[in-house]
C-alpha cells in the first residue's frame, strides 16, 4: 500500500467515525426552533389586525351634525339670517311698526293663558 | 389540512414547506426534526463550540421559517438552502473571533456521542474534530460537507458560492492537511493496527 493510499484510508476511517457520532440536537434546541417555527407561522397565517386609524375630529364634527347634508342645511339656513339681517325685506319694517313701543307682553300672543299666568305671578 | 404527523415524514422538502406556510403545524414539527440536526451538525464541526452551534442552527432555521412564505418550489434544495445559510452564519462567527484573538482556537469539541459508539471510534472522531479547527474556514467547511456530510461537490460548490474546481481543490488541501495533524496520533487512536489487520 502506497503512502498516499494509506494517508487516505486513515482519513476514511476517522470521517467514518465522526459520521457515526453526529452531535445531537438536545431537546431544549429542538423545543426552542419548534416554538420559533410556530411563531412565524401564525404571523404569516394570521396577522395581527392593523390598528384602525384615528378619526379626525372634523369627520366626528361632520357626522354629529348629520353628514354633509346637515351641514349644507345650517349653513344655508345661516346665510339666509345674515342676509336679512342685512336687507330686510318691505313688509318686515310694517310688522315692526304694529308692536307697541315699550314692547310685547307674553299675554298678547296667548290670552287664553293670561289669567292663569297673574293667578301665578300672584300666588 | 392537518395530516398524521407519520405521513408528513414521507414528504420531500418542498411539500412539507409549502404546509408549513399553509399553517400545518405538523410540517412545523417535522421539519424542526428534519432539518435541526443537520444544521446543528455542521456547525459545531464548523465552529467548535457546542453553545455557538446551537445558536447558528437556530438562526438558520428562523430564516427558513421567514422564507417560507416565498419559496419557490423546485428552484433550490432547501437543504443545501440551509447549509449555505450555516455556512455563512459560521463564517461571520469566525470572522468576530479572529478580530478578538487572532490565535484563539477553541477548545475541542464536546460533541454529545451517542452512546454506543465504541470509546476507539469516539477518540477519533474527536481527533478530527480538533484537527479541523486547525484548517482555514473554507477548507474546513469544503472538508466537512464532503467527507462527513456526505454531500456533491456542486452541492458544495453552491453552498459556499464557488465553482466545482475550487471545492475539488479545498478538499484536497485540506484532507492533505488533516493527514499531517493527524499523523502522530496513528498509534494512539489504533489506526497501525487497522492497517497491519488490512
């Protein structure tokens, strides 16, 4: 047997020994890399929820007061006071003109109730 | 679909990753056991250190559990996949231990022997193992795929990202190598009468 052929068969010999003794995998390894494996695996199968994002508060403003067409009703029904506040119609500065100078009384606009209301007023 | 754990062992490689990305937690199981070993094995040959080799081999196993989702069905081995994710996870250590102590070679491994191997036969494969963390990293690595873990030399070559040649040629430096660190230990580890038996 040549040298080489007997350096080769001695390394033979020492791969086959380390072949027969693989280090083994403890079970705390094998426990650790199944409960990593499980973990990525539900984070692949079910992803946690994405968190909702906030609701900015003029759309919590806009739906309180009933959408956009709420909103468009106010606003309009705003314009049209400001409008007569600034040109009232004709016939406003007659209705005016009928209400006595010190002012109205509430019994003027309900006299059915106006007993009742001096049998309050007096005890 | 949840399938007996004893027929998730009879499937290839591919079959039981595309389970697990399914959430087959069987498949999780079985390749946990498939493929720990294996990676555990060639780095503590690799690396030395029995603590080191646990770590590697479990972070080689996260990345296969992050890429399975996005595995491609026949286009790689996953088992040459994951060697090559060992390999480098064990090349990066080496690299951090030689920029600590440039001299330091770790103590000889304690590989956990199975039991029955005769004491002949584990006096020499820890002979091996302590001549190997002589070699440089590559001829080591080269070394231990071919003549331990059994695999081709374009298995290798693709694992450790070179051509064929080059694999041919850190086997053959390093077995040259292993014989001289070896050399004086025939008659200690019984190999003259091995040899005066042939």
């Amino acid at each position: 047997m040549t040298k080489a052929k007997s350096d080769d068969t001695d390394l033979g010999l020492y791969f086959q020994a380390a072949q027969h003794q693989p280090p083994i995998a403890n079970e705390a390894l094998l426990a650790l890399v199944l409960a990593d494996a499980l973990a990525a695996q539900a984070a692949h199968c079910f992803p946690a929820p994405r968190a909702q994002p906030a609701v900015p508060l003029w759309r919590q403003l806009l739906a309180a007061l009933g959408g956009w067409q709420g909103v468009g009703g106010m606003a309009t029904a705003g314009l049209v006071g400001v409008w007569l506040g600034f040109s009232p119609p004709a016939g406003l500065d007659a209705l005016a003109l009928l209400a006595p100078a010190d002012g109205l009384d509430l019994g003027q606009f309900a006299p059915a109730y106006g007993l009742d209301l001096v049998a309050l007023e007096e005890g | 679909m949840q399938m007996p754990f004893d027929s998730l062992t009879e499937l290839s490689d591919d079959a039981l990753l595309a389970l697990f990305a399914n959430g087959d937690a069987g498949a999780a199981r079985a390749l946990t056991l498939r493929f720990t070993p294996r990676a555990l094995a060639h780095a503590q040959r690799v690396l030395g250190d029995a603590a080191e080799a646990e770590d590697v081999a479990q972070e080689a196993m996260m990345r296969l559990w992050r890429v399975a989702p996005e595995w491609r069905s026949g286009e790689a081995q996953v088992s040459t996949w994951l060697y090559r994710v060992v390999a480098n996870l064990c090349t990066d250590r080496l690299r951090k231990r030689r920029t600590v102590d440039i001299d330091s070679v770790p103590e000889p491994v304690d590989p956990r022997l199975s039991a029955d191997a005769s004491l002949q036969q584990q006096e020499r494969a820890a002979a091996l193992h302590e001549a190997l963390l002589h070699l440089p990293d590559r001829q080591r690595q080269a070394v231990v795929l071919r003549h331990i873990e059994g695999l081709t030399n374009p298995q290798i070559a693709t694992i450790l990202g070179v051509g064929v040649e080059a694999v041919e040629s850190l086997t053959a430096r390093g077995k040259r190598a292993l014989g001289r660190l070896l050399l004086g230990r025939r008659a200690e580890l019984g190999l003259d009468d091995d040899q005066s038996e042939k």
